[in-house]
C-alpha cells in the first residue's frame, strides 16, 4: 500500500489508536483532558495514566457527550496529540479509518469530515461503525465457526455512554434492527458514585478514582436475592466486604484494594452461598486466632471506604434499568427485540452468535448471567451462544486494523479531491450507514 493506514476506534471513554495491519494499538488513551487541583493546565491522553500524576478531584473535560460527538475543538487537539506525539504519523500522506456511533447526526458527520480533511489533511478516510468490525474480526477470528459462514451476527457492544444490540449480515449493520439501551460504563460509574457518597464518603468529583474501583470490585450477581442476603451479614461472614484505600496524595497518589485477595472471594462461592471449605483444622483455627485482630485494627492513618452489595447492584443495573426508576427495557429483553425486528430466517442464526464487546462487559459473570436471563425468553427450538471477545476494549480496533490491511480497503476510501468536490454529504453515501 502506498501510505500507512491510521485506524482511530474514537470511543466515547477511550481512543484505541494505532497503525492498520498490527495486532494492537499503538496506544490505549482516556479521551479527555483533566486539569489537576494542583495544576493550572490540562492534561490529555497519555499524560492522565502517569503514575506520577495526582488526578484527585481533576476537572475533566470531554469531547462527548451522551455518545456523540460535540466539542470538534477539543477532539482536534486531542487527535493532534496523538498523532504526533504517540503515533508519530504525518497525516498528510496517511489514510484514516474512524469509527463513529451508530446514527450520528449529519451535523456531526459533516464537523469530522473538516478536521480530517481541512485541519489534518488526510489523503483519504474511511468511517464505519462498531458492530461490523466486531463482526468482520470475529469471522476472520474463527472461520468454520456460525459467525463465519452464515457471515451473520448480533453484537451487544456495551460502550461508554449506552448501549447497543447490532445485528450484522455480510458485513453490514441491520440500522433498522438497532436496539440501544441509554445506559453505559459511564452511567455505571455515576451510580457507584452516588452509593458511595451516600453511605461513606463524598466522591462526587473522584471520576478517574471511582472508574478505578468499579474496574477492580464490581461483578454480575448471578443470584441477587441470595447475594443480598449474603451482604446483610457481619464480620467475615460477609463474602462481598472489601475495602478500598483511597491515595492521601504523600504516600501514595492512587487508590488500591487493601486486600485484593479477600476481593475475589465471591468468585468461589458455591450455589447456596457458602465457601468451599478447604484446609486442616488446625489452619481453621490459626486464622481465627490472626484473623480478628487485623479486623478490629482500623487503620487511622488512611482514608477508605468498604463496599459490600455496591459491588454487584452497580453492573444489575444493565439487566434490570427499571430498578432504578428508568423507563427502559433490560439487556435480555433488548437482545430479543433486536432480534425479532429482523427476518425470521435470521433468528435461530442470531441467537447462536450472540457477541459481547465494550468495556463493561468484562464484569465477571456477565455472559453466564446474561445467558440465564436470555433463555427463558428464546423459544425452546433455538440455541443460544453468547461469546464473550477475547479483548472487548480491543475488538473494534482489530476489526479495523484487519479491514485496513485488506487490498479492497484503498477503493473504499473516499479521497481528499473527492471531498473537495463534491461535499461531506455526497461522500458519506459510499459509507453505507
């Protein structure tokens, strides 16, 4: 190929960026920029992973907003940032491959257009959605697979800002089967937020902080009424009890789980809820002796909070949104409507290539839990598969890399001269969306 291909999946909550043809990106940024209380400047991308960098209470900016696109201004120089300083690429002899929300705005269509074109100079662009990449690596991930040879799938893409049930037939995404759920990893993390600052401390303005602790404490009930019961116990007997240190900006500037191992416990439990019981009396009985004084040891000199049934009512929220007083359907049921919104040959293949991509669904329990509440909705004559991707943070990038890397992809490009002459409008048809 004669210039290098820029692939751009620019998500809501991060940017995955890289060069097309590679496995992964180059880089993995949040997209926003935050001005730290002790700082007079905003940081962007890279510069808000540092360890060094104290983002308690930042001020955050961002260039979305409920899943669109909104401050171009904003986004320009974050994109500025990352091609020069972290891909080192020269846009003007490069082509870009962008994804954008499904449904976006013509307004909106047209803004992107400008910059790639008119600020940043790309030779050519081309824009897809999410879903068909999701679907495109998928395919070419298992080729004897239902994906593969029915080149038909339903990609439940829970993102950033809500989310999304796509079916997908030859590549292409059934924009008349769409389904879409006003929840995301944001909304997540704003209820997180709320729980805690009712019950414990106030971390209305700790965004990174608390993303931190939902990625690292947060899972999928599979049995809620027992898990609640579970949670209302004292002492060790409270499996979901974990408590999370909060960074006092001298010792450490982030937070951390004080016992990571005591976090997993969950994952052990057995169907009445109850812990496997391993080990010799005699063990049983040292822990006991070391156990309650480190319990009723409280540390003075560090600021935290314990979490117990926030851990899963936080991600209950995608399965059941009425809970919480939202006027919406749960992720089942948006799956079954997406589906019966297309052919009914379609149906049974749907069902059996059912694929979960987006940051939140990397909830443990989440596919088991979503299957369990799918099939009592599914007609008994259909199987239902749901395949979790490999890295659903990463899935949409590789689709795109996969598709930049195909000798087709020059012809689907539109081009710099063509935009030129005929307009945002005209070019986006070749699109499809």
């Amino acid at each position: 190929m004669s210039s290098n291909v820029v692939v751009l999946d620019n998500g809501g909550g991060l940017i995955k960026a890289g060069i097309g043809g590679e496995r992964d990106p180059t880089t993995v940024v949040p997209n926003c920029t935050a001005r730290p209380l002790s700082s007079k400047k905003f940081l962007l991308a890279d510069q808000l992973l540092s360890p060094t960098e104290d983002l308690t209470s930042a001020v955050l900016r961002r260039p979305f907003d409920r899943g669109y696109l909104i401050n171009q201004d904003l986004q320009s120089t974050i994109w500025s940032h990352i091609f020069s300083s972290l891909l080192h690429v020269t846009p003007s002899s490069s082509s870009l491959l962008l994804t954008e929300p499904l449904f976006n705005l013509p307004s909106i269509q047209r803004a992107t257009d400008e910059i790639v074109f008119e600020e940043f100079n790309f030779q050519s662009l081309f824009v897809s959605d999410s879903p068909s990449l999701v679907h495109l690596y998928e395919a070419s991930r298992r080729p004897y697979d239902v994906v593969s040879k029915a080149q038909c799938s339903l990609v439940v893409d829970v993102g950033f800002s809500f989310t999304h049930v796509a079916p997908v037939f030859q590549n292409f995404t059934v924009n008349y089967g769409v389904k879409r759920m006003d929840l995301g990893g944001k909304a997540l993390t704003n209820y997180l937020k709320e729980l805690v600052s009712y019950r414990s401390i106030n971390v209305m303005d700790e965004t990174f902080l608390m993303d931190d602790v939902k990625e690292k404490l947060c899972f999928v009930s599979t049995d809620v009424a027992r898990d609640l019961q579970i949670a209302r116990r004292r002492g060790n007997d409270n499996y979901f009890r974990s408590t999370y240190v909060l960074p006092d900006g001298i010792t450490h500037i982030k937070g951390f789980v004080k016992d990571p191992v005591e976090a997993q416990r969950h994952l052990t439990l057995s169907e009445n809820g109850e812990l496997p019981h391993e080990g010799t009396e005699e063990d049983d009985q040292t822990e006991v002796k070391s156990k309650p004084t480190e319990r009723n040891k409280v540390d003075l000199t560090k600021n935290e909070f314990s979490l117990s049934n926030e851990r899963f009512l936080v991600p209950e929220m995608i399965f059941r949104p009425a809970d919480l007083g939202m006027n919406q359907a749960g992720l089942a049921e948006c799956i079954v409507r997406a589906v019966n919104s297309c052919h009914p040959h379609l149906h049974p293949v749907l069902y059996e290539s059912i694929i979960l991509t987006g940051g939140s669904t990397l909830f443990p329990n989440f596919a088991k839990r979503l299957e369990s509440e799918l099939r009592p909705l599914v007609p008994d004559v259909y199987q239902v598969k749901i395949t979790t991707q490999e890295d659903p943070i990463l899935g949409v990038w590789r689709g795109g890399s996969l598709l930049a890397s195909s000798p087709d992809f020059d012809a689907m490009c539109v081009t710099k001269a063509e935009y030129e002459e005929l307009g945002s409008s005209r070019c986006r048809r070749r699109f499809f969306h």
